[in-house]
C-alpha cells in the first residue's frame, strides 16, 4: 500500500514515508517495535478476552445486553484502539495470527452491528442519551481509526465494512439536518479525516469540519468540571491555549489540525500553533507529559507543573506525539519533531515495563513513597498504582502504546522527490522513490548517527537531518568534510552515490537543566538531560539517602558512570519536628553520590522512590 | 443549661464553659458571630429551602419520593448542620424566630420519619443499599449533632425525639447482633458519643465505640480511590498519620477521641494523638487548613502541600478545630489550642466574605489566575468557584461555618473549681463559678489582652492564660509587676479582688517564616505572619506587578501599612519563551513595594490573583 502511513494529508510541506518502507533494526525504537509485536498485543489481547469486552460485542448479537455487559462504557474504544495496533503490525511484519484474529472481530463486530450503522455495547437500548459522557462518537473514531489503518495496510475487509458503515452512520445522524451535538470525548474529528484521505470520500471531510465548528458552541452540558473538560467552553479556533481534560484535548487540536490542512484553512492551522506554542512554553513537563491535574485529567494553569502530583497521563503523551506530527507533516518545522523526540524517549517510553506487559497510566516526575506492588495478574483501578500495572479498569494508555509502538516505523522520516528528511534517529532501512537509507545509530546512548545510501536517483536530491534543539555543538560530516551544524535541519544537496555516507556527531554530554522561576513547584532546582532522555534518582540507587532531603552539587557535569550519570550530593537527616514552619534548626549534612538513572527506566527494579527534579546545592 | 457547649466529656484535664456563659463583644469573633446570626443563617435558611432540601421531607411525607427529589444524596446533612447552627443560635440569643423554624422542620421531619426511626429522603426505597456513597449514617450523624445543640441549649422537642429515635434505630440496625457496616462518611461515631453525654444512655456509646472498632476491617467495598478514602484500610488505632478524604478522617478522629474519653481507652488517645502530630507536622498548610487533593479531597503524601492546589476544604478546617479542642479538653496541652487559633484565624476565617452571604468551599494560598466572579444568585459546583460563592451543589461549607461561629464562644476558655484557662482571645464576658471576667482586647490586630475580676470566689484560684507557641517574648501584668511568659499557659494562682486586672502583651511585630526544605512547592519562599494571622500578596494591591514574578526583600521585617504590611521588593517582567526549561535569559528587574494583607481577607475586592509564599530576593 502506498499510503501505510499514520497520517497521510493531501497537503502539506512534508510527505509521510508508508510503515512498510521503514524497517526498524535493533535499537531503541526496534526493541520496542519488535516487543510490541512479541508480547504487548497479546497481552493486550488476552486481557481485553478476559475483562469481557470482546464478550460484550457478542453479548450484543445474543441479545443478552444491557445485563451481561461488563467493563467500563468506553470499553469498545480500547478494543478498537488494539486492534488499530493489530492492523499496524500485520501490515509491517505480515503476521498472519494476528491477521486472522482481527478478521474474526471484525466478523464479530458486523453481526452486533445495527442496520443503520449504530454500533456500540453500551448504548444500543439509549442512543446518544448522553453525548457528555457515554463515548459513543468516539469509540466510532478508534473504530474509524483502527479502519484506517486496515485500509492502508491490507485493504477492504468485514472489519473495514463495519467502519465505513459506522462513519455513514454518523454523518447521517449528526450531519447538518441531523442532531446538532458533539461527542462528550473528541477523536471522532481526526478519525473522519482519515478516512475522507484513504476513501476520498467528501462527507467524512465535511462531517469532521462540522464537529470542530460545533465544539466551543455549548451544545454539551455544563458538567461539575465545566464545559472546559470536553472544549465545549469556546470554539477551537478562538481557543488561546489547550485546556480542559488532556487527551480530549489534544485529539481534538489532531482533527483541527487535519481539517484545517484539508480545507486550506490556515486560520484553523495558526490557531492550533498558537495554542500549541503556550501549551509547550508554560503547561509542559520536561519529559514532554501533558496534563497537571489527578481530579480531571486536565491541563491545569501555566506553570503550575508540580511534579509530585504530575499526571502525565501516557495516552495524553501519544496524542501530543500525532499533534507534534501533523504540525511536522503541514509546517515541516524542526520545533515539533523535537517535541516528539522528547516525548517519545521520556513520557511514552516511560510507560511499558522492560517486558511490555505492564504500564504506566500516569507518569509522575516525583514519587514521594515506595508505591506498592500491582498484583502481577489483577486489574487497576484507572491511574491508581504507583507502579506499572498489567491492566487498568480504562486501560486506554495499554492499547495506545501498542498501536503507537506498531506504527512507531512512519514517524522516522518523510521523503518526497525533493529528497529525504530524517526527524528520528533509530537503527532503520528507509526505502522512499529517490533513494534507500540505512541508517546506523546507538542513539540516545551515543550520539553518532550515520546514514548510508544504498540505492540512490541520479539526480540531485536533498537529504536533511534534524539537529535537536538541545544540540549545542553538533556537527555534519559529509565525504572528508566535517562542518558544525545548528539545531533545525541540516541539509546537504548534491547527487548522490552508493556508499555515501553522512554523519551527524550529536554531543551527549549530560547538561544541568533549570525550570522557569515560575514553576513554583520546582524552584532552586535542577533536572539532568542528556542528549534528549531525561534522568532522574531513584532511592534503590541511594541505599542510605532519603531522597526527600537531596541536594546536588552541580559545580560539574554528572559523569556517565555505565548506563547512569553520577554526580557529588548531599542530603541530610533532618530533625523530626512539629510543625514544618519557620526556622529549621541546624541538620546534619552528609555527603553522596547521586546516580542519575534514564527517565524512561525507573520503576523496572522494584518499589522505589524518585524524583527528577533535584534541589541544588548550594542553592543559586 | 449547665451542658450548653460543643463538647461535654464527662472526663479529661479541661471542662467546658457553657456558650450561654461566654457573651462576646464587639471584635474579631463577635463581630462574625454576629454576621452569623443576622445573616449567615437566614442566607443558608433561603438556600436549603430554595434549592428544595427541605422540600424533600415534605415529598417524603406526601410519599413523591422518589422522583419529587432534589439535590445530592447527602443534602438532609447539609440541613441538619444548618439546624445545629439555629440551635445553637437560639441557645445562645434566643432568637424566636428561629427557634419556630426549627420546631417546624422538627415537626416535619417527625412526620417523614419511618415508623422504625429510618430517616432518609434519598434511601427510603433501598435502605443501607450503598454503605460507601449512600451517607445515611452521616446524615444521622448530623441530625444527632443538631438534637445535641437542641438538649444542651433548650431542652427535648418533636426535633430532638426524631433524633433520639433514629438513634435508636441505628443502634438497632447496627448494632452487635445487626448489619456489619459502618458509613462511607464518618460523623455518627462522634454524633453518638455526644449523644450518649447528653442522655446517659449507654447503647449510644456502645454504638460510636462498635462503629470506631469496626472501621479499618474492611467492611466498605474497594472504591476507585481506595478503601483509604473513607479511612477503612487499616484500624483506627493503628493508623500512623490521618489519611484518606481530609474531612472524613477529622471527623473519625473527633469520634475516636470521645470513644476513647468515655471508656477510660488511653491507648485509643494515644493513637489519635499520634496520627494528629504527625498530620501536623508534615500534611498541614500553614493556614492550618488541610488536604491537599483535589481529586479525592484528600491528604497527600508528607510535604505534599503545594499551594497552588491547596484544596484545604473550609469543612476540614472546622473538623480540625472540633478535633483540636477535643485534644485540649482532653490533655490541657497548649499545643492543641495553638492549632485551633491558626486555623480559626486563617483557614475558617478566610471562608465567608464580609457580609456572611458568600463563602469559599476550597482555600487556596495561590491563586495564579484571576478568577471569574461566580453569579451572586447560583449555586456553584462543589468547589467550581476561585472566588466566594453563595451556595454550592455541595454545602456543607456555608452549614458548617453557621454551627461553628454560632457556638465558638464555646471554644475561648474552659473552667472548673481550681481556675479559670484562657485559650483564644477575643473581647468577651466570661462567667464561671469561680469567677466572671470581662475580656478586652483588639486581637489579632493588636497583642493586647486585658483580664478584669468582675466577680470572684473568696479563695486562692488560678488564671491560666494561653501563651502561643509564635509569641517569643511575651509578657504578663499582673498589678504592679511584669514577667516574661514562655509559650504554653502562664499561671497566676492567688486571691483574687473584684476589679483586678492582668495583662497579656503579645508580640505583634511581623515575621518572616520559612517552610521545611522538604516542602518542594514552596523551596526558596517565605511567607508573613503576624501573631495568628498569616498574610498574603493580592494583585490588587501590586497593580504593575505580575505576581508570579515577584520575590521580596527579607533584610527588615515587614514594616506596617494600615491593616497591611509593606516590605521592598522587585518583580520582573520574563521574556516570553518557547520553552520553559534551561537557563532564563536575562530579565529585567524592577522594584515595587509589597503590601501583605491579611490572608482572611483576600478576595473582598473583586477578582484578585494571590500568594502567601513568594519568593526570597536574593535567593538563600
């Protein structure tokens, strides 16, 4: 298939290379590729059998609903969000289980389905009663989505039909003579989109126009939250900056985004960017995580970015990855494949344990207690462990990673017959019209990224390289030629030969990171990056230190000391005392040394405590 | 009535005084007792009717529950804590009119009253049906908390034989040989104990006992927050620190320290004790309010006390001093009534605006945004309001303030044969066996406290008077001489002569306070305290200043401005950045001066942004 791609717009400055061009080799992304394949899907799979919501479809056809459903009232999203992951993987590795497995949902799903279309476990005996919170819309947009992916990979299909049928349904339910209502959950906008790209059919393109011009204009109820948690509070293109419930959100800026370049409205475009830029610049942890608040999930005030009650919850990390992406593909500006760089390495490798079957539903940047231990075969309630859990009572942030991880392949590069841009470095065989790439990198431990043609045009192209934003210092070489280049895209423009070779030498010393003197939550602190992973101290590393009365020493560098970064501390008992106001009396301090430990790895050696964010000795 | 008080153990080191024997004068609490009674209580009388919780006897009665419903399950509380205000009102003015309306829903309720004692407006179909949510028994809990106010101030009536006969019920109910259970909201146990002082009959503190007993043996289903969140995790006395929902567990607690009382239980004192030490010096926010957590209104971990989340409910501020006065009359420890001022003076003061029609659900000590101005005539969601709103869904705030400043007379001093014990200060007329004595003073505002002998046994007896734990440096009057007092009580014992004078000279210069170095959220900031009153930074005050750039100079204390406090300090205007991590560019500096004001009064004049810790210039 030519376009077995995540998102394939017809416009834009960037064009998307399809998953199957992009073969993952081992390193960090292909390690997680090929473990999403091995054991995530499945996982997922057998939990999703074992909490009923495949059941629940075929409780539907016998008739037995409402009474032997189980599972939450959005179950058939993360369903249809697996099996998006299953479509994924079949179309990159072929697997033909995993093929036969989706074939027989998707025949499951056609018999339960309606004959209007209407298809949903919940709701069958009350539809649309309650657009705020029963999901309906978007368990269609992750079936739509999941579609999609099927379409682009494998083609038409029972599953495909049900989703076409679903979408008509749709637009004939809530087209402009239909209800005049929105969906309680965005995500519906983007998936409409997708499929106006892979069908070209107009009324999916018109109907998603029409749900981003519908949201903002109160037709939902005004919930404890406020409108503001579902963006029904202003239209999204007044909107200043993302708000409200984090995931919700960020589908929603993905099907604004999509329609805008669709449409050709750059008024929409520019809105979305604007309220991206403050959404970066002051409601964003430093692993890239989105979402400050526990009580709704929800964006909270600029900079109040505390990072012991950080939620950060990982699918609200995907769905900032599909925005940075979509902005890459319409812009081709180097700022938001940095933001998915970030947010890759830190608030989504995060989530999966080294085994890929258990998650991370929240990602905190500070872990004040040992958590307890998940029971290894019990579902979570939503975000409630401390550390990963095998399932969760909404186990969204699962079956995202696992069609995030199975598509991961087409957020490498983008080709067109200009040339070849590389936005992530990961060890790949990058096939496009001008040219085959190889590329060869240990990246993010080392910095040496080498890209190698091995089939080229013979006229001239361009091929270019994101330098990160983080990367002072890096430099280009190109046949004997060495040149320092700055962070954006590095360009070298020549015709081309086989076994010519580029190498972009990234500098990985660790760095000292300090937050904006407005996040309260962090002052007289320091954060250690290197290259674009984030570090942090867990208390399995520091024995006899509480972490909670930590300092660092950063008159140097942290040395890289294996896989760590160490660097002298200090930390001290103090007094107990009772009441924690006023003069602390004298504590007796005591020297360490911290070992910084990747973000992405803490929690895998049992209950510990962390933080990221460390206080700086002495204080500046 | 010689019982006339919140709280009549009938052992421990302290005894009451009688709220009829404490008559305050004009000053900080007779002031807003007085507001309370010529406003607060008919505002929330006009709200309960209006929103239709009284309305919801009536359909109880007419038998059109229960579709004719309205408001939360838990609204028949939010009334009784109303009546408990009215009977402690009438008890103390002797207000006519509210002494008929209380009769009235008296008369009312009796009539919607189950034949069994059962009195619920919203279970009557499906009794005990939801332990975990359903309230029933914390509705009772209030109900009998109002009937004891009744017998302590007027005597039995149709209202307080509705209470007494749903006590009985509950004892039936629940008892030994009944349903194993206790309420998803604890209040009964502390409700029947006084229930049990007041009548003598044994079953009720057999009842509170069995009911502490049973919490913490996982009788209540494993909610989505936990069986923390209603403090049935783990037993009461073995508990290390209060947890869970912040409300829930001081009014546990203020049960398990009148179970303990009554059966002579130190262990049980003990542990509360304990639990109270801990929560106080690592989960209290310096207004004394407590709770951190939005999601689930809950404490958080040690030190987790960021301010610009404080959820610090206005209802676990006056659960916290019911629970703090429990531990006074229990121990005679200054310690208790030390915390009681803070949080009255901060935490429970701050909540009603200054006509008493208006309250704040959630105190905050950082607003970072300014906040919309809720509707003078709505009702907000639980907490929605950033400003004071003049009724919530949820209002048990509004009810709780009523019965608290209606009765605080009782909590200024206690009294038995050998003395007389002054624990807050407040210019009042005190009248006691062994002596009547008439208070003058002007505090918080000045550190003045005038004691006259109006009247006086022959024999030797003691004054104590409260010394606070912050006042450094104070000194007592006593004729002709002067000494130094250290915080706790200082202690005149001698003959006293009709028209003796002592005088308690608190230090009232401002003071700077630093929080403990493991509090993350506030690293680097001091706050403005002066005597009990803590103080903050409001925008409207700062006119050219974005408050979340300011930091003050500590070199001089803060010198006064009126009811303010000036102090220099600089602000700066930052740059806007795309990304708020890594070195700040330069800013430029600008001085201003900063003008603290009461934390109590913040928010009178219109929409304001506010801080009580900022920042220190330079940084220590």
């Amino acid at each position: 298939m030519s376009e077995a791609s995540p998102v394939v717009p017809s416009q834009g400055v960037l064009r998307p290379i399809p998953i199957t061009d992009v073969s993952l080799r081992e390193g960090f992304w292909g390690e997680r590729q090929a473990r999403n394949a091995s054991s995530t899907i499945d996982h997922c799979l057998n939990w999703v059998r074992r909490a009923g919501w495949i059941d629940n479809f075929a409780a539907a056809v016998a008739g037995t609903l409402p009474e032997a459903r189980r599972g939450r009232e959005f179950s058939d999203a993360d369903l249809y969000k697996l099996i998006e992951g299953m479509a994924w993987e079949v179309g990159r590795s072929g697997t033909e289980r995993l093929d036969k497995e989706l074939l027989g949902l998707g025949e499951l799903m056609a018999k339960a389905q309606h004959p209007d279309g209407y298809l949903n476990t919940k709701f069958g005996h009350a539809r649309y009663s309650d657009l705020e919170w029963g999901h309906e819309l978007y368990c269609y947009g992750h079936l739509i989505q999941a579609a999609v992916a099927r379409l682009r990979t494998t083609g038409e299909d029972e599953f495909t039909a049900v989703a076409l049928r679903a979408a008509d349904h749709v637009c004939a339910e809530f087209g402009p003579a239909g209800r005049v209502g929105v969906c309680g959950h965005p995500v519906i906008e983007t998936a409409l989109v997708e499929l106006y790209r892979v069908t070209g059919r107009q009324r999916y393109l018109d109907q998603a126009r029409l749900f981003v011009d519908r949201r903002g204009q109160r037709t939902l109820a005004d919930i404890e939250f406020g409108r503001r948690y579902f963006q029904d509070d202003v239209p999204v293109r007044q909107s200043e900056v993302l708000h409200g419930h984090a995931v919700r959100a960020l589908y929603l800026a993905c099907g604004a985004v999509d329609v805008a370049v669709e449409t050709g409205d750059t008024d929409l475009l520019a809105a979305v960017i604007r309220q991206w830029e403050q959404t970066v610049a002051t409601r964003t942890y430093l692993t890239g995580g989105m979402g400050s608040r526990h009580q709704d999930e929800s964006f909270g005030e600029a900079f109040e970015l505390a990072p012991d009650r950080s939620y950060a919850e990982t699918c609200a990390a995907v769905a900032s990855v599909m925005l940075s992406w979509r902005l890459l593909l319409a812009t081709g500006e180097a700022r938001f494949a940095d933001l998915a760089e970030r947010t890759l390495f830190n608030a989504i490798a995060v989530s999966p344990d080294e085994n890929g079957t258990a998650f991370f539903y929240r990602n905190t940047l500070h872990q004040r207690r040992l958590p307890g231990i998940p029971a290894v075969d019990e579902e979570s309630p939503r975000a409630a462990a401390g550390m990963r859990a095998p399932w969760y009572e909404v186990s969204c942030c699962p079956t995202n990673i696992s069609r995030m991880m199975a598509s991961i392949g087409g957020y490498v590069a983008t080709a067109d017959s200009s040339g070849i841009q590389l936005h992530q470095f990961t060890a790949a065989d990058i096939r496009t019209e001008v040219a085959d790439l190889q590329v060869d990198t240990a990246y993010p431990e080392a910095g040496k990224v080498v890209v190698r043609i091995r089939r080229t045009v013979e006229h001239e192209w361009a091929l270019r390289i994101r330098v990160p934003a983080w990367a002072t210092g890096a430099h280009l070489r190109v046949g004997g030629s060495r040149r320092p280049v700055a962070p954006g895209y590095a360009q070298v423009q020549r015709r081309w030969e086989v076994g010519d070779r580029v190498v972009l030498d990234l500098p990985m010393t660790a760095r000292w990171t300090r937050p904006d003197p407005r996040i309260d939550a962090v002052r007289g602190c320091v954060a250690v990056e290197r290259g674009p992973v984030v570090y942090c101290l867990e208390s399995v590393d520091q024995p006899d230190a509480d972490l909670e009365t930590f300092s660092v020493v950063t008159t140097d560098l942290p040395e890289p000391t294996g896989t760590a970064l160490s660097v002298p501390a200090q930390y001290s008992r103090l007094p107990d005392r009772p009441w924690p106001y006023g003069e602390t009396s004298a504590m007796e301090e005591l020297s360490t040394t911290a070992l910084f430990v990747p973000y992405h790895m803490w929690g895998n050696r049992g209950p510990s405590t962390m933080r990221v964010f460390v206080p700086e000795h002495p204080p500046r």
